[in-house]
C-alpha cells in the first residue's frame, strides 16, 4: 500500500492540492470578549465593512473593535469608522502579523497570521482567524510540546496536529468555523513564537498527516507518559481501532512523570470500593486482594478474586480518584493503602515523553510515528483531496 500511495502521490498535479490549506479557528472560544484592539505586527492589512474596504490598518495604526449594539463598532485612537454586521481584516502580503488584545479578562496580546472574520455574538464579538493550515499547526504544535524539545519531536507532533485538525474541522460548523482554540480541540493562543525549530518542524513535514490503511485519517490520540505501556483504544474508549493498539514501550519510563505516588487509609480505599464499585469488602480473601495487587503490565480490568464478578476498569478508579493514570500497583503499610503508579494520561497512542527521548536519541520522526501508531500511513494532503474528489 506504501508504494502504492507513493506513486500516486507522484502523478498528482499540484492543483489537487487545495481544499485543505486554510482553517478557520474560533478565537476565545467560550470567553469571547465584547471589545479588541488589533494592530499589524509586521506587515499591512486591509479591513473590510459588510463588504467595502473601510480602512487600511498598519504597525502606526491601532482599531478598537466593539460589539455596540449588536453590530461590530470601529474607531481609531481619534476619529469613528462606523458599525457593520461583518468585519473582514485581510492582509497584504504573506507573512504579516496581526496582534490583538482584549480590553477585558486576561489582556495578554496574542499575535496571529493571516486573516480575520469578526462577527457580532449577542453581546460579545466572535473572531476567526483564517489561517493557512500550517501556520495554525506551528501554533499548536508550541502549545503541545513547549519549546524546549528537538527538530524531530517537533515533526511528529506537527503531523499529529495537522492530521487532528484535519480529521475534526466540522466539530464547530454550527458555529461558522472550524476548530476552536481551546482545549477541547487543540489549543491555540498565539502562532509559534518562541523557537524556530517549530515552525521548521512544520515546514519539513508540509502537508504530511496520517491515514489507515483504508486511507482515512487516523485519529491520532496521544498522552504525557504511558508509563511503560501503551493501551489499545477499546480498553479506554468505547471502539478498536486497529492503529492504536498496545505495546511496551521502555523510552518514558526515566522520566519523572512515569511514576508516582497516592496515599489514603486502609478505611476510606475500602469504603470507596464498597460504596462506588459494590465490592465485598467483608470477604477476607477479596479485603485482602485489593490491599495487595502488583501487576507485571497494564491490566485493563481488575477482576479482584479471579471469578470474573467482581470486576473493576482500572479507568473508573483512576477517574473517581483523580489519579494520573490507570496503571498502578496497590500496598497496605500498616494503615495506610500506598497506590504505585506509572504514566500521566489515558496511554492511548503515541506516548509524548518516549517519542521525545526518542527524537533526542536520532530517531526519524517517521520510525518515531510507526513506533507508536500500527499499520498507518504518512500521505501528503494532496493524496487525501484526490481520493475524497473521486
Ligand atoms: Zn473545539
Ligand atoms: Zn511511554
């Protein structure tokens, strides 16, 4: 199948390639602001008003942008523009930047390319940044893996990025954009400011995103640390997928988010059992399995005295608990219930921490990819237009 999409990839005539290059991201979701001061960063830009060019906006130049009324108010530090339905801020030139800043809540400017979409949101204003695809990407990307890490961590989290955008771009339809920028999609504060290796991550891998073997894009779940191993997607999630399946993986477990430690007494571990998981803690052989368990990997499931009824998902502990992760053993000292744990995060797909040290150690960001996701492909997104135009 490799070879396969190699050469088609080969005979796609670069027109092919459009669909997929611009994203529209709702900027503070969920926290919109009623009022925003832009200004151009570098660069020049152009504000539309229902349609007409109203003013031309460059670094000398500050907008006040306000919901008054239901309709987007404008005005520079000394003269009104006027009120719209729709405000349009497109730029002149490739690689102009545009800072905002909200008169209100947390006024850290954030700075973003490309262009603007502003709408009026009962109150409050709904911004969008039309971004090309991979400018939004190295955004992300800083926001995912911080800036400390190397060029090649930076190239798998890039291709995981784009691939998630890519695979959840209706998740706000209703809304008039895209993705959102928090969290809930992926986060988004800024574009990539803080190491040029990000954006040459990005750069490197343009286009690049991930598929199964039926030439869908994968989801493509990660989490801080597996701890040692990884899980397949059935045993946290409701559905098999065949890419995310378990495997052992010894490139995190140095690092210090792979262990660690919760404490209770002997009386409240036991109570939450019985109260939450109906479990018989009066029976002396299951009282005493549930003080004392050591698995030699992950278990999924606790089938405490071995007769397949009193079962517990590992992943209900660890959400009624707050734990870090499902993947612990458990020891009573004295009065004390001591849970051992491994990992940070639910363990599905690639393991952040180990592709890290796996990048620091040389390793392709592809071999790093294929480590982690089982029988996938990496296509360009020409590949993937091509087949959805069939
Ligand atoms: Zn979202
Ligand atoms: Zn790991």
């Amino acid at each position: 199948m490799r070879q396969i999409l190699i050469f088609i990839l080969a005979l796609l005539p670069a027109a092919v390639f459009s669909s997929t290059k611009i994203l529209q991201i709702g900027i503070y979701h969920k926290d919109e602001p009623k009022e925003v001061i832009v200004q151009a960063n570098d660069g020049s830009y152009k504000v539309y008003g229902n349609g007409q060019e109203i003013f031309d906006l460059d670094s000398k130049s500050i907008l006040r942008i306000q919901n008054k009324n239901g309709l987007i108010h404008l005005r520079t530090l000394s003269e009104e523009i006027g009120s719209y339905a729709l405000i349009e801020i497109k730029r002149n030139s490739w690689g102009s930047i545009m800072k905002l800043q909200r008169t209100d809540g947390d006024k850290k400017h954030r700075e973003y390319n490309d262009d603007f979409i502003i709408k009026p949101l009962s109150s409050t204003l709904r911004i969008i940044n039309e971004v090309y695809i991979e400018h939004y990407v190295a955004g992300v990307v800083e926001s995912e893996a911080g800036a400390k890490e190397p060029k090649e961590y930076y190239k798998v989290q890039s291709v995981i990025c784009r691939t998630y955008a890519l695979n959840n771009r209706r998740r706000h339809e209703a809304e008039g954009f895209q993705l959102c920028d928090k969290v809930h999609c992926q986060v988004y504060h800024s574009r990539s400011l803080a190491n040029p290796d990000i954006l040459k991550g990005t750069q490197e891998t343009i286009g690049i995103v991930i598929v199964d073997s039926d030439i869908n894009l994968v989801t493509a779940a990660f989490s801080s640390n597996c701890g040692g191993y990884t899980c397949n997607s059935e045993d946290v999630w409701s559905g098999y997928l065949d890419y995310l399946r378990a495997i052992e993986d010894d490139n995190c477990i140095q690092e210090p988010h792979s262990y660690w430690r919760y404490t209770t007494t002997t009386d409240t571990w036991l109570n939450y059992l019985k109260n939450n998981h109906d479990f018989p803690i009066n029976d002396p052989i299951a009282r005493n399995a549930v003080l004392n368990y050591c698995p030699e990997s992950r278990d999924i499931t606790w089938d405490i005295d071995h007769d397949g009824v009193d079962r517990i998902d590992f992943k209900n502990i660890r959400y009624d608990l707050k734990l870090q992760s499902a993947y612990f053993s458990i020891e009573q000292v004295q009065d004390t219930v001591i849970l051992e744990g491994h990992g940070y995060g639910h363990g599905v797909g690639l393991c952040q921490e180990g592709a890290m040290n796996m990048a620091k150690r040389g390793i392709p960001y592809d071999e790093i990819l294929h480590y982690y996701y089982n029988n996938i492909h990496l296509v360009n997104l020409s590949v993937i237009d091509f087949f959805r135009a069939e």
